[in-house]
C-alpha cells in the first residue's frame, strides 16, 4: 500500500468543510475525521490523523490558518483598534481605554488554551483522532450547545420575589468608571462592573444589546470571566467539540448575548489558529510534502473563502438566533456516523 498523500478533490472538498465548520459550533476538527472515514477508501487513508507519515495534519493546520486570515481581514477594523491598544499599553504602561483592555482580555484569555495545546494536543490527537471517539464528541458538543440554551433561557425570566417583576436576560448592569491601580504602576480609566452574584460564586455580568459599541462592552469583562470563556478553548482539542461552541457557550452563561458571546469567540479563534500555524506549518516545508503543496493552497484558498463568507453570515445570525439548530445537528449527525461506522 503506498503511503498517504493528498489530491485536489480532497484537499478542496475538506477545505471547504474546514472553512464551515471551524465558525459553525459543530466542530471542524470532528468532521475532518468523521467526512473521510465515511467515505472510506483512499479518503480514509489519506485523510488520517492518526496515519503515519501521513500530511493530513499540516494540511489541515494551514486551511485552519487560512481560516485566520478570513477572520483578520473579516474584523480588520477591530484588530487594527486592539493592536494600537495594546501597543500604545505596552508603551504608557496603563490600561486606560476599551481597545487596550480588550487588548489584554484576548491576551490573557489564550493563555490557558496555549498552554494546554502544547502539553496535550499531541497526546489527545493520537489517543482520539480517530472516527468512534469523534462521533462521540459530536454527539456530546450538541448536548451541550442544547444544555447551555436551556440554563440561558431559564435565567431569561428570573423573577427577584413573590409578585416582583422579572429580569430579563441581557438587562444591562451600569458600568461606572473608576480609576485605581491597573498592574501596570499608573493609575488607569477602568470599566468597573457593577456585579451580582451568579449562582456559581463569581459575578456575572449582563448586557444590553443596545449599550456602546460591541467591542467597549466585551471590553468591559472582569479578568476571571475572560480567563473562564478563554479556557473553554480547551475542549476543543477534543476532535468533535466545537471551539466556537465552547467559547460561545460559554460566553452565554456568563451572561454575554449571542451577538458579543459570537463576536468574542471569532476574535478569540484568531490568534489561537495562528500560534497553531506557527508551530505546524514548517511540516509542509519537509521534503515528504513537496507534492501535495499544490492541493494544500488549493483547499486553503476554499477555506479562507468559505470562512469569509461563514463569519459575515453568523454575525448576523447571532444577532436574533440561537444555538439550538446546530445542537440538533451535532446530535444526528453524530449519531448517524456511530450507526454507519458499526455496520461498515
């Protein structure tokens, strides 16, 4: 049996998944293994994680990258505002508008995922790239997706006492400037939210969808809540849980609207995606992957299109929609490929 490769058709036909399903909560690394081994054949041998000499991992780190790109040029406006911010930080050495501390929120929030990537990535791959395992976590990504609607819309109507009036989710606390210490030896401009208390010991802080600019509210966030959606990250190295569903999620519970919770995620994604490039791409430099370097930048300029055209359509869905089709998705389409792959 010759060794794995990779051809035109599957190159594009799996870049166009990749540049879905990464922005879609339905897990792209999860269809990237189950499409293959449904298909069967040379698709199943070629399009392998787990295969050796195999350059189906490098392929899709690239079209992942490609995907990135979409993402910067998509929120280039806002990335141009945090890069300033974090710059014009670094240099004054204090956090002293909306774009430096979002600037900070996303540094400090892609920590924990770096972290866990580079320990358990390899090992997590090895041990559960593999169809069963992947359908399994489809099927556990839509549960969740449904769960997190359902605490969501639970919480929607709250009421604060026998006959009192409820509280709908998305009523915005007021945020009140206040200058204090921001760890960097100056005093700084902060947005302070006013908190309650959650349910989980920490404060939860809720937005109205009509106050300030997306990014001024996401930039209004306490460190710990950007830690905790950022740290969500993590599941995703599960092929089968859905990055933009964990983050997304995430986001919800801690009681972010669908708009921003969306709109944190995809900014999130971006510098991940990218780190992983870093570390993965000089593989496509290796002299065993000279050939397929022709389908790679086919099925990356598929990806970045589709990705494109992927995140203008979930911003506005986002907007009024919820999370509860693609939970229906993940559940049958997980279940599907267990029953196929058993009688295969």
């Amino acid at each position: 049996m010759s060794d794995p490769t990779l051809t035109y058709p599957e190159a594009i036909v799996i870049g166009l998944l990749q540049g879905v399903t990464e922005l879609f909560p339905v897990s792209s690394l999860g269809h990237s293994v189950l499409l293959p081994a449904l298909i069967g054949g040379r698709w199943a041998r070629d399009l392998s994680l787990t295969a050796d000499k195999s350059p189906y991992l490098a392929f899709v780190v690239a079209v992942h990258v490609a995907t990135a790109v979409a993402l910067i040029w998509h929120f280039r406006a806002d990335w141009v505002r945090i890069v300033r911010g974090l710059v014009s930080s670094v240099r004054t050495r204090s956090i002293a508008t909306a774009d430096q501390r979002l600037a900070w929120l996303l540094v400090a929030a892609t920590i924990p995922v770096g972290l866990a990537g580079l320990a358990l990535e390899h090992a997590i791959r090895t041990a559960l790239g593999r169809p069963v395992p992947a359908a399994i976590f489809l099927i556990i990504n839509g549960v969740m997706l449904a769960a997190v609607e359902r605490v969501r819309a639970r919480r929607a109507v709250r009421p604060s006492g026998a006959g009192a009036a409820a509280v709908p989710l998305g009523s915005a606390h007021q945020y009140a400037p206040s200058a204090h210490r921001d760890g960097f030896g100056s005093s700084a401009h902060q947005y302070a939210p006013s908190a309650h208390r959650d349910g989980v010991g920490s404060s939860a802080h809720l937005y109205a969808s009509s106050a300030a600019d997306p990014d001024q509210r996401l930039a209004r966030q306490s460190w710990a809540q950007a830690l905790l959606i950022g740290a969500a990250q993590i599941l995703a190295l599960f092929p089968g849980i859905s990055r933009s569903g964990a983050t997304i999620g995430a986001g919800l519970v801690r009681g972010l609207n669908h708009e921003d919770a969306a709109r944190f995620a995809f900014l999130l994604a971006t510098p991940v995606i990218l780190a992983a490039g870093v570390l993965k791409m000089p593989e496509l430099a290796a002299p065993s992957a000279r050939g397929v370097l022709g389908p790679v930048l086919a099925g990356s300029l598929v990806a970045g299109v589709a990705a494109y055209v992927s995140v203008r359509f979930l911003t506005r869905y986002f907007e009024t929609r919820t999370l509860n089709p693609f939970a229906v998705y993940c559940v049958v389409a997980g279940l599907f490929s267990l029953a196929w792959l058993s009688l295969a």
